[in-house]
C-alpha cells in the first residue's frame, strides 16, 4: 500500500516535471513582485493619507494660513483679540458684580486654548511643505498596488491575503519539487522492505500448499472422487509488481478424473465437485480459519451411500466448530 501511494505521488508530481518547475517559477516571481510593494494594512493606509495630504499641500497650507489669521492674527477681529477683549472687560464688570469673575475665569481659559490651537497651526504650516517628487513616488506605488489587485482580480485591502497565499503555494511547490528528489531513494527502501516481507510470506506459503494439496486430495479421494488431484500453483508476480497480497499469485489447480492434467478450479469443477472439493479444503483448514457461517450448495449432489455418509461426517466436523 505504501508504495501504491507513493507511485501515485509520483505520478501526480512528475507527471509533467518541467511544468511543476515553470508553475513554481511563476508562482515565485509573483510573489516577489507582491512582497516588494509592501502591501501590509499599515503601509496601505499610511499611502494613502499620505497621498491625499501631498496632493492637497497647496490647499492645506492656504486654509492654515487662513485658521491661523481668525484665530490669533493682527486683526483686531481675530478669536483672541476679541476673547480678550471681552476677558478684560468682564474683568471691570466684575468690580461692579462679583458673580462675574467666574465668566472672566473661563473666558481666560477659553482664550488661553485658542492660543494653543493657534500655535499648532501655525506650526503646522511651517512645517508643511510643496514636494512634487515625493508626491510623485507616493502615487506611483500607490498605482503600482493597484495594478497588482487588477492582476489578482482582488480589492486593494485583499492584497495581503493575496501575498499569504502565494507563500504558502510557493512553499507547497517546493515541498512537493524536493520531495520529488527523493522519491527514488524512497521507492527503493520501500521495494526491499516489501520483497523482504515477501520471501517470507512465500517460503511460508510453498511449505503449507504442500502440506494443503496433500490433505485437501486425500479428502477428496474421501468425498467420492477417488484418483482426483488437488495441486497449489504459485506462479510469480513481475517483479517490478508490488501487490498487497505478496510476489506469489495463486491458483488452485485439479482433476477429478486420473490421468488428466490439473486445470485451474474455478474453470474445469462442476458444481457438485466445486461443493465437496470446497468441503475438503474446509475441513482440511477447519483448524487455522476462523469463518463463522459456511454455506454449501447440493455439497451431496450425485453421491450416495458410504461416500454421502462421509460427506455428513465431514458437515458434522464442520458444524462442531
């Protein structure tokens, strides 16, 4: 059985070798090609902020500018400049209303985070700047990731999935191409394990279809077919051959009939002399099988006194066991 597999693995893996080696090839650059993108969700996401902050960079630092001018400019309008305003004059107010020191309180506050934001903002523009060149590289991986997904019929987000998969294809193709190397040395240790096993089996069995043949004619010499001849023929598989039942394939051979050569069983009995030579071979192993219900067809058909009587006897034997 085991080299029934093997074979079998064989013949699926180098059935065609030279295309195993092109699909793993392909399978490989693919993968290569992937993995140089970088497709991780991280880096996917970070692209594509990335891209619609440079390509809105000009917009971004004008709308800064402007936040930056309502909140904390020289404009006496500005957020701050009105919050103060307001701040102080609470601030005489509340001279007048101490219930309002409370308000002057948070409006201080209030100012005080517009000051922050500000600041932010402004530090913001500062540091934003104009980069045509790295705009340009960010969308041209961005256009490269997208060529991949139409390659791979697949969502952008799916490419990740994409790049796992073709590792573990890629993986499986080398397994089964270095397996393939040592499929030789395999089916040999396996063929000499088999044969092994196999002249035992056949030392064992050519000593019991002796013993077997001998026992299973002088019963049938018994059962009404005096001068019958019962005959084990192990004839040789290929040796190339490994067959689950051993090297030898057996045939039962016989005549029932002197000074006829033994033919194969199955072809030459009639079905009176296939019931009792059947009831030989039963009786002659009835100490090594162990078949709980045998069922004999006319096992009697054509026979009669002294020789049917044996025929009992031998059912009797049978049925004791």
């Amino acid at each position: 059985r085991a080299i029934a597999e093997l074979n079998a693995e064989i013949s699926q893996s180098l059935s065609d070798p030279a295309a195993l080696a092109d699909q793993h090839a392909q399978i490989r650059q693919q993968r290569e090609d992937l993995e140089a993108l970088q497709p991780e969700p991280e880096r996917l996401a970070a692209l594509d902020e990335e891209q619609r902050r440079l390509s809105h960079a000009e917009n971004l630092l004008a709308g800064l500018a402007q936040v930056e001018q309502w909140l904390d400019g020289d404009d006496a309008q500005s957020g701050r400049s009105l919050l103060l305003r307001a701040e102080q004059e609470l601030g005489r107010l509340s001279a007048f209303d101490a219930q309002l020191q409370p308000l002057e309180a948070t409006l201080e506050e209030a100012r005080l985070q517009i000051e922050e934001v500000a600041r932010e903002v402004r530090d913001r523009a500062e540091s934003g700047e104009l980069d045509p060149a790295r705009l340009a590289k960010v969308e041209a991986a961005l256009s490269s990731l997208h060529v991949q997904a139409r390659r791979h019929r697949v969502l952008l987000s799916e490419l990740p999935a994409v790049l796992q998969d073709l590792q573990q294809r890629e993986a499986t193709l080398a397994q089964r191409i270095s397996r393939a190397e040592q499929f030789d040395l395999e089916l040999a240790r396996l063929r000499e394990a088999y044969l092994k096993v196999a002249r035992v089996l056949g030392k064992v069995r050519r000593e019991a279809a002796g013993r077997l043949a001998s026992a299973v004619q002088d019963l049938m010499g018994e059962l009404g077919m005096a001068g019958g001849r019962f005959e084990v023929q192990l004839s040789p598989r290929p040796p190339e051959q490994a067959h689950p039942q051993g090297a030898e394939q057996i045939e039962f051979l016989v005549c029932a009939n002197p000074g006829m050569s033994p033919q194969p069983l199955r072809k030459v009995a009639s079905g009176g002399e296939l019931a009792r030579i059947g009831l030989a071979i039963k009786v002659a192993t009835v100490d090594v099988d162990d078949v709980p219900v045998l069922v004999f067809d006319e096992v009697d058909s054509g026979i009669g006194g002294g020789t049917a009587e044996i025929v009992g006897r031998k059912l009797r034997r049978l049925g004791d066991r």
